[in-house]
C-alpha cells in the first residue's frame, strides 16, 4: 500500500473532522498508529469541536483510514460523524505527527465519562513487576476519571484536577509517547508523582499513608465499624455486609432504618455465590460504568436488614483500582453508600466529608486528587432484557446520546426532588448527573453550582429555560431568574417527552404517566395519567379517579393517609369507622376525627389523580407499610409481595366515558372494594398484591386499545416497579402495542429536565425553538 | 340593617353607635374629616380585613381591624396615633353584631392608645360583603432616630421572635371550618406596640421589624432575608409553639412557621443588644416568652434553613399558596 514519490500526483490531501467522544480516550495515538500503518502523512490534533485530521495519501487509502476511524476507534471513544473535505497540498509532510491542542473557538467536543479500570490496567495493577503494582491510581487513555476532573475543555491536563501533580520522568515519556497506552492520558501518574492514598481520622489528623493507609481502612473494615472511601466521584460509607450490627449501627447513624442500601462485591465469582445474576445482568455489572444493579438475591451469608422487605439488592463490582484492591485485600463484600447526610447531596471533599460525616464514620480512607464534579453511583436495572437505568451518574454523565438534533441553547432545570439539569449544545444534549433533593441547602448549592459549571465547560449560556409548572419547585424559581423567556412543561408531559426523546420518536403516542404527583393543568395535583402526544401538544386521554390527600405533603411520607382519602373517597366519614382495617386503626379516635373534618372542608387535603399515592393506600390497606422512612417504600413493599407465579382474579377498574368530552376516568372503586373483600376474608397479601398489579396492567391495555394509538410510551416514577413494568410490556405487546419505556434516563424526576428540553423544543425540530405555552416574560 | 342611602337611619347609626364608641373631639365635631396637628416625620398605612367568621377565639374582626393597622404602623418604628375606619356591610346584618364589632374596636384602641378619628360606612346587597369587611387606614409619629427596614440588616444581626407562633391561622380555620378541636385554641391577635416603642425608646440597635401575618414567621424571615441580600438561619427548637398549636399542625400536616399570627411581630437586632432587647421585650405581657432563634448570615438572598434537633436542616421556602405538594 504505499505510495512511492514517483506516484506523487496520486497523492491527494484531506482535512478530516471527527465528531464524538473522542478526547481524552486516545484517539489521537490511535489516528497516529493507523495512519503510520497506512504510510499515511499528515497530523491530528484536538480542536475545541472534536478531533482535526490531514492526511495524505493515495484517496483509496484515504477511503481505508476513513474506515478504521469509524469502526475500529478506542473503546470508550463515540464517533457521531466525520467530515471529509480535499485540501490544497501547502507545504510538505515528511511524516504523520500528532500536534497539540487548538484552544480556539467555542468548545462544544463531548466528554468522556468516568469509567472503571480497563483490563490492561488491571493486569498492571495485580502484576508485582509492573512499576503500579497496586498503584490505587492507575489509568489511561482506556479508563479512569475523566468527567469528575475535569475543569476546562479542550481535555487536557493542565485544566483537570491532575495539574496538581507534575509528571515524573517515566510518565511524562509515556504521555508523550503516540506508541504508549498512555499517550496524552490526561490523569496518567505513578506512585512517584501522583496521588497518594491517607487515612485519617474525623478530626484530620493522619495515621497512615499509602499501602498502610490501605491496611488501616482493612482494618476498620474487618472489626465492623464504618468507613468513609473517597471514591471517583464522591465519598461512600463502606461496612461489612455480612455484619447485621454493624450495618445497623450504619442505619442509626445515617437515619436511613429500612432504605436499601447497595453491596459490593470483590468480584463476579463472589457476586454470583450470593445473587442470580442473568448474562445481561452480568454484562451491565461488568461494564465500564459499573453501576449499582439491581438484582434478585440468594442472600447467602449476607446481613439480613440490607433491604428489609424488598426483593431486590443493589450489587456492584470495584469501580476504581482502589475500590479493587481493598475489596480484594478484605475478601468480603461491603455495604457501599453514597457518603450523605439523609436528603443531603453528596459529599466529595476531604474537608467538607469530614465535617458531614465526623459523626458516621469511624475513619477516613482518602487521597488527595481533587474531585472537580461529584457524581453518585450509577443505578440500573435489566428490564425486558434491555438495561435499564434508575439514576444516572457515574460512568455516564454528562452525555446523552439522542437520535434526533435538538435545538441549541436551551436549559431545562428538572424537579423538585431527584434533580437533573440539562443543556442543549451544538453537538448535543448534555444531561447533568443526580443532584439529588432541592430541600437542602447544600442540593440547592449543588444545583447552582452545577448550573454554572456545565453552562462554562460547554461554553454555553441558554437564554431560554424549560421548568415545571409547580410554583413552588425551587427549579421553577431558578429557570426564570437564569433565561430571558421561559417556558412551563407539565410534570407527566415532561415524563412522557423524555421517554419519546431517547428513543427518538415524534409520531402521536399514548403516554401512560404514573408517578407519585406533579402540577396538573387544573392546578390539582397528577399522578394518573393517559396523555396523547404528537408534534403539535398533547391531551389528557384519561386519568385515575382523583381522591383526597388529608395533609397534603405529610400524606407523602405517611401511606396511611393516603389509604385514609382513598376510603372517605369511598364512603365518606363511615370510613373512620373501618377499625379493623390497619391504616384506620394506626390513627387514634381523635386525629381520625379532626383529619375527617379537615377532608369535609378541604383543609390541606388535595386532590389527586396520583397512581404512586394509589399503591400507597393498597400497602397501608394490606397492613404493610403506614409510615415511610424512605421515598416509595409502600410501593416497593407491595411490589416485593407480587407472586408472579400466582394467578389469582386481576382487581377491576373500571374505565367511564367523561359527560362532555373531557378526559375518561379510570375508577380504582371496584378494585378497592375487592381489597376490602380479601382484607375481610383473610386473603394473603401476595394475593392481593398480585391482583392489585394485574388490575393496573389491564387497564392500562384497555385505555389503550381505547385511544386507537399504536405506540405507548411509559413513565414516571410508577414505572420504577419492575413487576408492573415488565407485566404492562408484556400485555401491549400480547394486543399487538409498541411499547416504549425509560432506559437511558430515570424513569422518575430525574428524566424531567430531558423531557422539559424536549418537549420546549419540540421533537425532532430544527431551528426556531417553539414552546407548547406562549412565552412568558421574566 | 337597612341603612342604605346615608339618610336619617345612617345619621341615627353613627349618632347612637359609633360616636359615643370610639368617642373622641375629631368625630364630636362632625366635619367631613379630621384635622391633625403633626410634626416630623410620620407613618402611614392601610389594611382591609376580610376575616371569616367575624368572631372567632381570642378575637374577632373588629380588634383585629385595630389591632393589625396599629401593628403595621409599628413595624415602621412609629407610635400609632390615629386611625380611620371604613365599614363595608351586608345588608340584613344584625344590629347587635355590628355593635359587637364595633365596641371590639373602640376596646383595642383605648388599650393601644390610638384614636379612629374618621370613618365611611357603606351598605351593600345582601349576599355581598359576607356580612361585613372593614378597612382601616393609620398614621404614627415615628420615633426611630434611623430608618427600620429589611435593608439596614447586616450578616451577624440577631432574630428575636416576640412569643409563640400559629395560634391566630389556627383559631380562625377552626371557628371557620367548625373543627372540633380538644383543647380550645385562642388567637393572639393584639397590639405589638408597646415593646416595639420600648425597643427604640431604650435605645437598642433595631434594624428592622417585621409583623408575621399572613405567610406566618417564614414568609417575614425569607422576605426580609431577599430584600437584605442576606441569607438566616433559625433554630427549631428555640421557635415557642404550643403543643395543642403543633399536635393540630402535624395532624392537618400544616407547617407552624407558615400559619399567621396576627400579634407577633421578628425584631432583627445588632448582637451586642440582645440580651437587652429580650430583657425589654419580657417585660411587655405580649412579648413576654420573646426568644432569640437565630441570625442573618453571609449566603444565598432569601435563603433561610430551620436547624432541626437531630442535626439535620431544612430550607424554610415562602410558598405560592397553591400548597401543593413538591414531592413526586
Ligand atoms: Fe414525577
Ligand atoms: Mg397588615
Ligand atoms: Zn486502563
Ligand atoms: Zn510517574
């Protein structure tokens, strides 16, 4: 293939233009080896829009180069597009050479995430003649953090948190070296000149460094207590899963007495002697973003309070060469939860962590590079074989991969809880990761900052800001003190567009959106919705029939509340009267009386059509759940009893047609009464469970052969069920529906901002941005 | 009550009632107006009252047409002087209720020392005006030697909250809604005055008042806290509510530091007086429980968290009044 100088007018020159996830993952060298293999001449460098080539050559090899480029770059690089262009032959190329980077014009080049330690590095760190033999920081251009340290674009070193830390001789001969793994690796080190590991106590003082540092946190770990690791993205408190006091004491300490709380495992082999893993189970657990997944266990030899009442554990393998080397050094899995106050963020700073968590943990295993972007665990799930994630941080964020263009400058900024934040781009959408609650001040710190941080990193100052209609989110507050022209999105429409937005779809579909409440457009509150959408706006089809909340918000945290509204939905004040069923007893005489008096005059007791408040009151009905100590735990609880072997008669609901032409409703009256029957006659809760889920699937599959739509879109927080929503797919799919649920982005709020983005620019729209509702001026 | 178009059965009306009532030289002179002799620098605000029903524990609309006027003159570091009073009533109204109300008013102006110098009456169609609303307008002399207000606040500033929080919104949706509560609960509608005045008077270093109406403590915090630039935190634990007021709250899952008041009033104060301050408030009966709960600091405008017992801290949000639920 190569070209001698005799061949020289078959040499044709072309400028190159790679679009993607192509910095910070070697796809320089990788050009440069191709190239040089090709006999290619020429240079590549990083500009702020991606990776610039010019090559010369035969057009044939050109043609091949192209091609390579394509289909065989580096493993954590993206290739969206390459532009191709002849050139004059200026000057002469004597060789193929890699330039440095351009820092001019607007960066709009995409970052790679934060990924697990590729396999070469492990075999590095595990190998005693390698010079990072158990080296806690060992990366390359294949692995390691990139997101999370991050201050600038263009990726480089001098604006990642690695600054700090100046390159020995043998590491600087690497990055330099096109040949290495570890050419430009931007967060390249080795134990002579890069982090190093501490541990320490809450007050700071240090007791040990590096590998005793490491032996320190062993210890800590095996005699029960608790530790605070500095993982990539944030701190987490680590303690033995196999201890139930020790995670006890973890409970008591972080207020958080029945949440689940995730395990990890030293390895697959480990994992696998404890949880039935699937093989996509397994693939999602390996994969580089190493998420939290959520996985039917054996419970072999693990504590039993890890989840109380819950079917499914959250495991996960080693995230960092840290996380390897102290789960093999311990050879017991641990619990692993993010290191947080209960409803505080994250924290991520070895000052900040040991003023939050002095008081949880017994001792601090930490380092000291800089955590730029605090990031939580990933959380995800397989569903219908597809995998499918429940928070969205670590080894994805900030990218999001859509099928469609959106309109640039555009900012959504999400819900009130469970918080994302996203930014339209030129080359793309970019969604924050998890910033959890906007009821602390430090979430709300976070968000600012986040804001702030991704509108510099992207270049990027949207003038118009999507929100949610709900007055009071705080996000509704900060899109109109950050746009120009705001646009309001409806909580369920918001759901329904995230979902149509990952999986590119713009023809009408009926959105089932079910969740725990959102702004309606009659100002009560959503929860229960069948919503048909197309490019033009979208209609309430349907909705559950509403029923009151006595205490508003308190009925959140209290399902017996929730089962209380329901009931005097049902038959008025004789409902106080209901003693043998738990959630009325769970009340005394006198506060059902007062809360009785408060649903006649509508004190503090909204309506709403909430399906999320509707499994609520069946779980406090059932005697499961009447106050909640986590988000969804009632749910979950009840969804935990499903038998999914067990056919018992699915509860019935039964759909009107509206007196005008308003939307139909959907009466949970025949399914509650039949709750009631089985309560009477003693049923077993995995019966009425059963039934209860069944009941919904059916009629969700009537609304929808009602609605004469052939797609059906399904989100919001209800959908977090995996029974309900493997069972609903598997109904449409019988009556000849195409299904389509949340993968890429929660299912839950965190998937409103996407939704708000998409739906204020209208799907699959080029140009003018256009917004359901007029502008409103700020 | 059929005293419609200002005729004889008006004149009788305010010849029989409202005179010898509120009973001072202004109204004896019967001119279309009152004449006021006032130097420097005064006061002046108005406020119209809607409350129903017109009667409830601890209080009714006549004392609080007094009571709220006279305290929003306060707030402006001035001594309430006069006052003016407009009655919009349903015709059909009972006499005898409209008597009631009106000697309300004549009791809580003796007692606060300020004088209803003019006044408008007007009848309307009944099934308007809920029976009756009245507006009341005041002027004050104002005695602060710099201004009051949520701008002169500096980070460090202390929050002194004159007494326990909740009971006024409380008793009013109970006589309203007929809730049968177990203990009976009293509104604190009163005049706060007097210990605004002895504040200044003695000396102390206020930089702002704030009554807590409507929106109850959260709404004045957050609002002065915006207007300041300034963020505040307060303590929970040191916020007096009554156990009746916050066993009704947790059950009808209302939010104590959202529910108004309408005799408790925040001074924000320099640090160096506090203890002074609290000294002076105590000696006052309505601001006797005065407590210190917290301070202005440095931060986010208008961002005020509640540190609760157990460690942790909550943002406390002025709220739109849809009280809808945040939580998905
Ligand atoms: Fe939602
Ligand atoms: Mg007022
Ligand atoms: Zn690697
Ligand atoms: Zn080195």
């Amino acid at each position: 293939m190569t070209q001698g100088n005799a061949a020289e007018p078959l040499l044709t020159r072309w400028r190159i233009s790679v679009r993607g996830v192509v910095q910070g993952v070697g796809f320089r060298p990788f050009v440069y080896r191709q190239a040089t293999a090709l006999g290619l001449s020429g240079w590549v460098e990083n500009s702020p829009e991606g990776v610039e080539i010019e090559a010369e050559g035969d057009p044939l090899v050109l043609e091949r180069l192209i091609s390579e480029l394509k289909h065989q770059g580096p493993v954590s690089a993206r290739v969206d597009d390459i532009r191709t262009a002849p050139v004059d032959r200026n000057g002469v190329f004597r060789a193929f050479t890699i330039r440095e980077s351009q820092t001019r014009g607007e960066p709009s080049v995409k970052l790679p995430a934060d990924w697990a330690p590729c396999p070469q590095c492990l075999q590095e760190l595990h190998d005693p003649d390698n010079r990072r033999y158990r080296y806690p920081f060992i990366n390359c251009t294949d692995c390691g953090p990139r997101y999370s340290l991050i201050e600038a674009l263009p990726y480089d070193r001098a604006s990642t948190a690695m600054r700090h830390f100046q390159m020995c001789g043998r590491c600087l001969a690497e990055y330099q070296d096109p040949g290495s793994r570890r050419f430009h690796a931007e967060a390249t080190a080795c134990p002579d000149c890069g982090p190093r590991l501490a541990f320490c106590r809450s007050d700071g003082s240090i007791l040990a460094q590096d590998g005793a540092a490491l032996a320190e946190a062993v210890e800590v770990l095996a005699a029960g207590k608790i530790l605070a690791l500095k993982g990539l993205g944030g701190f987490q408190l680590l303690v033995d899963a196999r201890n139930a006091q020790s995670v006890q004491a973890l409970r008591e300490r972080k207020h958080r007495p029945d949440k689940p709380l995730a395990v990890m495992f030293g390895s697959m082999a480990a994992l696998q002697r404890v949880c039935r893993v699937s093989s996509e189970e397994r693939q999602l657990l390996a994969g580089p973003e190493r998420p939290i997944v959520l996985s039917h266990t054996r419970n072999h030899g693990l504590a039993d309070n890890l989840a109380p009442r819950r079917e499914e554990l959250g495991v996960m393998l080693p995230s960092t060469p840290l996380h390897e080397l102290l789960l093999g050094d311990l050879g017991f899995p641990v619990v692993a939860t993010s290191g947080n106050r209960n409803g505080e963020p994250i924290a991520y700073d070895n000052e900040d962590a040991r003023a939050r968590l002095g008081d949880i943990a017994d001792g601090f295993l930490i380092h000291d590079r800089p955590i730029v972007r605090p990031l939580d665990d990933s959380v995800a799930r397989v569903t219908a074989g597809h995998p499918q994630l429940l928070r969205r941080a670590r080894g994805y964020s900030p990218n999001l991969a859509l099928p469609f263009p959106v309109s640039p400058g555009w900012g959504a900024t999400g819900g009130h809880l469970k918080t994302t934040l996203a930014l339209s781009t030129d080359s793309g959408v970019v969604l924050s990761p998890h910033l959890g609650d906007m009821d602390s001040a430090l979430g709300r710190d976070g968000f600012d900052r986040t804001v702030d941080s991704l509108q510099t990193l992207f270049a990027t100052r949207p003038q118009y800001w999507a929100h949610d209609r709900h007055p009071d989110y705080f996000t509704t507050g900060r899109a109109v003190a950050l746009g120009s022209k705001q646009c309001a999105v409806q909580h369920h429409v918001a759901h329904i567009a995230a979902v149509m937005a990952e999986h590119g779809l713009h023809e009408p579909v009926l959105g089932v959106a079910w969740d725990g409440s959102g702004f309606g457009d009659d100002s009560t509150l959503w929860g229960g919705e069948f919503l048909s959408l197309d490019a033009r706006g979208y209609q309430r089809l349907a909705h559950m029939r509403p029923f009151r909340l006595p205490g508003g918000e308190a009925a959140m945290r209290e399902p017996r509340r929730s089962a209380l509204g329901l009931l005097y939905g049902v038959m008025g004040e004789g409902a106080m009267e209901q003693e043998t069923l738990p959630p009325v007893s769970d009340f005394t005489r006198a506060e059902r009386w007062l809360l009785v008096q408060a649903l006649n005059a509508g004190i503090n007791a909204p309506e709403t059509s909430s399906v999320g408040r509707l499994f609520d009151a069946v779980a406090a009905l059932a005697g499961l759940c009447q106050k909640a100590s986590y988000e969804g735990q009632a749910a979950a609880e009840l969804e935990a009893m499903v038998d999914r072997e067990g056919k018992p008669e699915p509860y019935r609901f039964d759909l009107s047609s509206p007196d005008t032409d308003g939307p139909w409703r959907v009466d949970w009256g025949p399914a509650i009464e039949a709750v009631l029957a089985d309560m009477a006659r003693g049923a077993p809760v995995s019966d009425i469970s059963t039934a209860f889920h069944a009941g919904l699937v059916n009629v969700i599959v009537r609304v929808a052969e009602q609605a004469k739509l052939s797609r059906i879109v399904l989100g919001g927080g209800c959908f977090q069920n995996a029974s309900l929503l493997e069972s609903t797919i598997t109904a449409l799919r019988g009556a000849g529906f195409q299904v389509f649920w949340p993968c890429q982005v929660p299912a839950n709020d965190g998937g409103l901002a996407l939704g708000q983005l998409a739906w204020a620019t209208r799907l699959n729209q080029k140009g003018e941005a256009t917004c359901a509702w007029p502008y409103r001026d700020a | 009550m059929a005293h419609g178009g200002g005729g004889r059965a008006m004149a009788q009306l305010l010849d029989s009632l409202f005179r010898p009532a509120f009973d001072n030289p202004w109204l004896e002179r019967q001119h279309d107006g009152a004449v006021l002799d006032m130097p420097g620098s005064i006061a002046f605000t108005t406020d119209s009252y809607v409350v129903r029903p017109l009667f409830f524990p601890g209080s009714d609309i006549g004392a609080m047409a007094v009571h709220g006027t006279v305290n929003d003159i306060a707030m402006c570091g001035a001594e309430p002087q006069y006052l003016s009073a407009g009655f919009i009533l349903e015709e059909g109204l009972p006499l005898a209720t409209l008597r009631q109300v009106v000697e309300s008013m004549a009791t809580a102006a003796r007692a606060t020392g300020v004088r209803i110098v003019t006044g408008d009456l007007k009848v309307v169609e009944r099934g308007k005006a809920d029976g009756l609303y009245i507006n009341t307008a005041g002027v004050g002399r104002v005695v602060a030697a710099h201004p009051i207000e949520p701008g002169q606040v500096q980070a460090g500033d202390r929050l002194l909250l004159s007494g326990d929080i909740g009971r006024h919104g409380i008793a009013v949706m109970a006589a309203r809604e007929k809730l049968d509560l177990e203990s009976a609960i009293e509104s604190d509608c009163a005049s706060i005055a007097a210990p605004v005045l002895a504040l200044l008077n003695e000396g102390i270093s206020v930089r702002c008042f704030r009554d807590l109406t409507r929106g109850g403590l959260a709404s004045g915090v957050v609002e002065v806290a915006e207007t300041a630039g300034l963020a505040a935190e307060v303590r929970e634990a040191d916020i007096p509510v009554r156990e009746d007021v916050s066993a009704v709250c947790e059950l009808l899952g209302l939010d104590p530091l959202h529910v108004a008041n309408e005799g408790r009033f925040i001074a924000v104060v320099a640090p160096e007086d506090v203890d002074r301050a609290i000294a002076i408030l105590r000696r006052h009966g309505v601001s006797e429980a005065a407590v210190e709960i917290g301070q202005f600091i440095e931060g986010s405008a208008g961002r005020v968290t509640a540190q609760s017992l157990i460690g942790g801290s909550r943002i406390v949000d002025r709220l739109s009044g849809e009280q809808l639920p945040r939580i998905c």
